[in-house]
C-alpha cells in the first residue's frame, strides 16, 4: 500500500491492548508514511499514550500487528525498538537535571567504546576518536534545535520548552527514522510552543525524519501536522488535513467542540 509513490514506515494492523476488563485500544489499524509529521488526537482517555506504549514496546499488545520499516515489532522491548530507529518521548521530561545539556546527549549513542575499562586503556586512541564524534555530533544536534549556547547549563535549569528541544537533541542522537512525540507542548508556554514546532519542522525537513505526535495543545498540532488522526475510546475515529477535521462534526463533538465552547 503507498501515497503519492511512498511506502508506510509504520503500519498498525488491528491493534488491541486490554487493561483488565477495560479496552485501552480495541482493534485500531492505522498507517504513518515517511517524512511527515503525523498527529494524534482525541480526548482523554482515548487510548493515545497507551497506543504509542505498544507502538514503542513499553507494553505488548493482546491482539495485532506492528510493522515497522517493513519489519514486525509488536512484542519487542522498548530498547530493541530504539536500536531499530523508532525513538520515542513521554509526556514527561526525562533530563538527566544534574548533568549538563551537553553531557545528556553524549550518553546516547549506544555501544560506546569508552563504557569498557579495558578498551579505555588498551584502544584509548579509539576511544577518544569516538568521543570526538559524538561530541561534534551532539554539538550539531543541539545547534539544530537552538540550545548550542546553553550546552554547559544543567539540564534540571531548563525551561519546560527548553527541556522538550533538549528531548528533541537527544533523540537525533539516535539516528531515528521515526520519533514519536507524547504531548511535546505540555507545560510549554505559547512563545516556546512556536519555537518547538519550528524545530520540528526543520528536522523533518532537513534530516528526512518522520514524526509522530500527540497533542492537547491543538495551535501546535493544527499548525505542524498533516495528516491528523483522531482517537476516541480506544478505535480511530477519523483522519484527515487540519482544515477537514475543524469542519468534522465528529471530532467537534468529542474534542475540539468541547474546548471551544
């Protein structure tokens, strides 16, 4: 299956995933394609949190495929997905507040030379090489994002919109194809909110990554995602452009109506 030529970087097949007697997810399916920056939406309690769970393998689905980069996942822990390019985020910062901004992104990389003592001292040009990189590496990635100047700054210093771009910077670190943001915008003011779905934007454009982002804030999701997915009780509602889904009486009376009025 494709659009406009392109294959889908993640498809979900009939997902399900119960909590005791309640269906969190009940029989989703949904396609993410390349270099986009897909939305999902829905009220609380719709299932968007526990669907990137699975998605991400933070939790096994009962029923249901995932497919990732033409691979199944569903099932994998959540480090095997990391390592196979899906990288993900929480609704809450995750900063390591005592260490430096620079310092944070420099413990991503995986499979680092200078984690074994013995390589330390008998690879020690190696070590160091590698090192170089991921310094010039994370130096790139926090210029990306808008954070060069406060690389030395703890991380626990941020400010709400400062720590999301510091979460940014560090899945880049990652190689990612695919990130998956949960609530990017929360506890961001709106001057912040801009910023980030600046950068955002500029990611997917300039390093061919894809996005995939649950939001509340509806200015930062109109404005930096197409297509959106619309999530209630645990199935896909609807999906579509931002200008559709403002017209959709469906999605008016279950979210967007409900914060209008």
């Amino acid at each position: 299956m494709s659009e406009n030529g392109s294959s889908p970087i993640l498809i979900i097949k009939d997902l399900k995933k119960y909590f005791g007697g309640i269906k969190a997810i009940d029989g989703i399916s949904l396609e993410i394609y390349p270099q986009r920056i897909t939305g999902l939406i829905g009220p609380n309690g719709a299932g968007k949190t526990t669907l990137f769970n699975v998605i991400s393998g933070f939790h096994k689905p009962d029923e249901g495929e995932v497919h990732f980069k033409g691979e199944r996942i569903d099932g994998l822990p959540l480090h095997k997905t990391f390592h196979k390019g899906l990288c993900r985020t929480f609704q809450i910062s995750r900063e390591l507040k005592l260490m430096t901004v620079l310092e944070n992104l420099m413990l991503v990389p995986p499979r680092q030379q200078g984690e074994s003592i013995l390589r330390t001292w008998l690879l020690s040009s190696r070590v160091k090489k590698q090192e170089r990189e991921n310094r010039d590496k994370a130096l790139h990635a926090l210029e990306t994002v808008g954070l060069l100047h406060l690389k030395d700054e703890y991380a626990g210093n941020l400010s709400g919109g400062q720590k999301r771009l510091l979460e940014l910077a560090r899945t880049m670190m990652a190689d990612p194809d695919l990130i998956m943001f949960d609530e990017p915008g929360a506890g961001v003011n709106p001057a912040e909110r801009r910023i980030l779905a600046r950068r955002i934007r500029q990611l997917v454009e300039e390093a061919e990554i894809s996005v995939f982002l649950i939001g509340h804030e509806m200015e930062l999701v109109m404005d930096v995602c197409e297509p959106i997915i619309v999530m209630d009780r645990g199935k896909k509602l609807t999906e579509g452009s931002p200008d559709e889904l403002r017209s959709d009486p469906r999605v008016l009376e279950i979210y967007l109506g409900s914060s209008a009025s």
